[in-house]
C-alpha cells in the first residue's frame, strides 16, 4: 500500500470540506431533533389543560346546585353543608360498596332540606360497614333520628342504576332515580341529582371516604420518554459523523507489517497508535 | 489501515449476525404488512369517505377490516404499528453492533438502517450483508475441513 509521506492526523481530517460539509448537514439534523425533543418535553409537561377550581371551601349546597335540574359541573365534589331532617323509613342499604381495599356496605338516607325553592329531596350517604347485616342494623335504628340540624360533606355525582342486581334484591349503585322509587315520597321542591357524602357517620358506621378531586396533571412518562429520545438521536447523529471522520482517518494510516502479525494471535485487534496532538 | 475482525471475534460476530437477521426479516415482514394495511386505510379516501382499518374481535366477526372510525375492539393495525416500532429499534441496535464487530465503516450502518425502511428491501440487504459476513469469516478461519 503506497503510504503517504506523513499520514494525516484525525483533526486534519475532519477540517477538511467534504467533512466539515458533513458536519454542517449533522448539526442541522441534531438541531432539528433538539426541536423535537423541546416539543416532547414541553407536552410532557402538559398535556390537557388542568382546571384550577376550589372544591374544599364550604359552601351552602344552595348555593352551588338546585333540585330538579342537572347536577352543576362546578359543584361535583365540593364540600358543602345543608341544613334538613332524616326522612325515617326511608333508609336504603347499598351492597358492594368498597373503602380502603374491603368490600362492604352502604346506608344512604333520605333528607329534607330547606332550598330557596322549598324543602327539597336529597340523598345523602351516612357512612359504610363491614357487611350488609351490620348496616342494616344502624339503618333501622336511624329512625329514630329526625332532628332538624346542619349536614356536611361533599357533593358528589350519582351513579348509574345499572349495577345494581334489581332480580335478586340488590342494591349496589347510589342513583337518585333509582332512590325516588324507593322513598315514600318525594319533597314539593323536587330532588337534588347529587348526593351528599356524609363528613360524619352515625354511631356503627365509618365515615366514607372521600378525598378532594385530582386536579395536578402529572408528568406525561410517554412524551418525557419521546423527549429523552430525540436527545439519544441527536447525540447519536453527531457519534456518526465523528465515526465518518474516524474512518476516513483510520484508512488512510500507513499499514505495519510487523503489526499485522502480531494481530494474527492477538484476541483483538490493536487499534493504530492515535498521533499525539 | 481498515480494521478487519479478529478470529477471536468469530463466536461474536457470529451471534450478532444472527441477532440481526432475525431483526432483518421480523421488521421485514411487518413492513410489508404495514405497506398492506396503508393501502386499505388511505387507498379507499380515493373514491369514498373512509378508509379501512383491521379489527381484532369486534362485532363483524374475529377479524375484520372495518371502517377506521368504527372500531370498538382491539386495533390490530396500530397493534401493528407499534410492533414495527419497536422491531425496527432491535433492528437498528443489532445492525450496530455488526457493523461495530466487522469494523465496518459507519455509513454502512446507516445504508443497513435506511434498508429497514424501504419495503421488501431488508430481505435483499439481510442477504448481501449475510453473505459478505460470511466470506469474511471464512477467510479469517483457516480451512479446517482442507485441513483434515
């Protein structure tokens, strides 16, 4: 192989214009996968809109919802207080009710509140047992409890009657239409499309849990991984430029013969002695 | 100087080869599934309002080509989609790694690479780089069976 004179270094190589050309064309690429990686980055930071709202000051449920009309957006877990009666009889118990991680039972009673518009229907969900026997209990023993007083507690969306299991007598879902049919009657002001999850439980059930409504977006890991992607890609571009540099270099070394034999034996390859620079 | 392999990296270069021909038809084959189901998603918007998409277990039977739109079940075509995905990262991996152990020139990688891309093509590239690995391979073993 006819060597030149004194083999070329690998930062002459790289000056050179075929080379810096390939650079100026792998920084443009590595640029434009910077965008996309800032892009990623920015999504996964945000992806949805997060509505700020304040669920946790109590408000008069008055003031944030009416019988008879469709539950308010705004109004969905907010703390409220209402101010009515226990309707006696009218107690339900909702089987398959879960806290924590057991499985148990609700009582739901009928209370009477006082609206602008009359006294209104409104459910309200009293507080959970372990089994269906031990709420019944406390059901049947709350009818003795008819004192006019302040209720509080969150706000909260029905739920749809189809999971309950009407043929066998089982009541699983909180659905205000379902509970109409089941109340003696319905108050003149009509019923609240909500129902009001109980801050206190009476005495032989356990206050249902019920924590504010998640609103932080958290970090979207799909686009932070995309992110982390593009960065990857970038950098890989400029490796492979400097692998073009390198190899064009390394071919140009002259060839040892004394050296090829040793690579002969050798368990790998000896890399050609870089030149100091 | 080109670097050449040693024959100590034979057993190496050897399991990488492998590593990438599996890659190499894996990708190959979902490429031209994909080529396929393209055809029936956008070929349609020609004359038609919609395109076609593949269904797994919907309504129209186990699996069906029904209206983009309309699918409920499992979307076996981004199934498909996403599988290519991550094919083609394996393939891209393990054709680095060849090209690193045959001390090949790093355009060959990204020649291996845009071969991934272009359907039907990684069948005739997985051929040529098998054959050249190969031959290299042979003339860095001595012949052990002239040998004998």
């Amino acid at each position: 192989m006819p060597a030149p004179a004194t083999p070329p270094t690998l930062w002459s190589v790289a000056r050179r214009p075929k080379y810096l050309g390939l650079l100026a064309v792998t920084l443009l690429v590595a640029a434009i996968f910077a965008g996309l990686a800032q892009w990623q980055f920015s999504r996964s930071l945000s992806t949805g809109p997060v509505v700020e709202r304040d669920t946790e000051t109590v408000q008069p449920l008055t003031a944030l919802d009416a019988p008879q009309v469709g539950v308010d957006g705004d109004a969905i877990g907010h703390r409220v207080t209402a101010r009515g009666a226990l309707v006696p009889g009218d107690e339900t118990v909702l089987t398959r009710r879960v806290q924590g991680e057991e499985t148990g039972a609700w009582v739901v009673g009928h209370l009477a509140v006082e609206t602008p518009d009359g006294v209104a229907s409104l459910a309200v969900a009293l507080g959970w047992a372990p089994t269906e026997e031990q709420a019944a209990e406390v059901a049947e023993s709350l009818d003795a409890d008819t004192a006019e007083r302040e209720w509080a507690g969150r706000y909260t969306q029905d739920e749809g009657p189809q999971e309950s299991d009407f043929e066998a007598g089982e009541r699983r879902s909180l659905s205000t239409g379902d509970l109409i049919n089941v109340w003696d009657e319905v108050e003149p002001a009509g019923a609240f499309g909500g129902y009001l999850i109980a801050a206190d439980a009476p005495e032989g059930l356990e206050v249902i849990a019920s924590p504010a409504p998640a609103t932080e977006t958290g970090l979207n890991w799909q686009n932070f991984f995309y992110f982390l992607e593009w960065i990857f890609f970038g950098l890989f571009a400029l490796y492979i430029w400097y692998r073009m540099v390198k190899d064009a270099w390394q071919e140009e070394q002259p060839s040892d013969d004394a050296e090829d034999v040793v690579a002969e034996d050798a368990v790998t390859v000896p890399e050609p002695a870089r030149p100091e620079k | 100087m080109p670097r050449t392999p040693s024959p100590a990296q034979a057993g190496r270069i050897r399991s990488s080869l492998k590593a990438y021909r599996l890659f190499a038809y894996v990708t190959g084959v979902f490429l031209l599934i994909l080529v396929v189901e393209m055809a029936f998603k956008y070929g349609p918007l020609i004359w038609q309002e919609y395109g076609y998409e593949l269904e797994l277990g919907g309504t129209q039977g186990f699996l069906a080509f029904v209206p983009s739109d309309s699918i409920t079940a499992v979307n076996l075509s981004v199934a498909i989609q996403i599988a290519h995905g991550y094919c083609y990262v394996g393939y891209l991996i393990t054709d680095f790694i060849l090209v690193q152990r045959m001390g090949w020139r790093i355009t060959r990688f990204l020649v291996i690479a845009l071969g991934g891309v272009v359907p039907g093509l990684s069948f005739f590239m997985e051929a040529r780089v098998t054959r050249e690995v190969d031959a290299s391979l042979e003339s860095l073993t001595p012949k052990e069976g002239a040998a004998a």
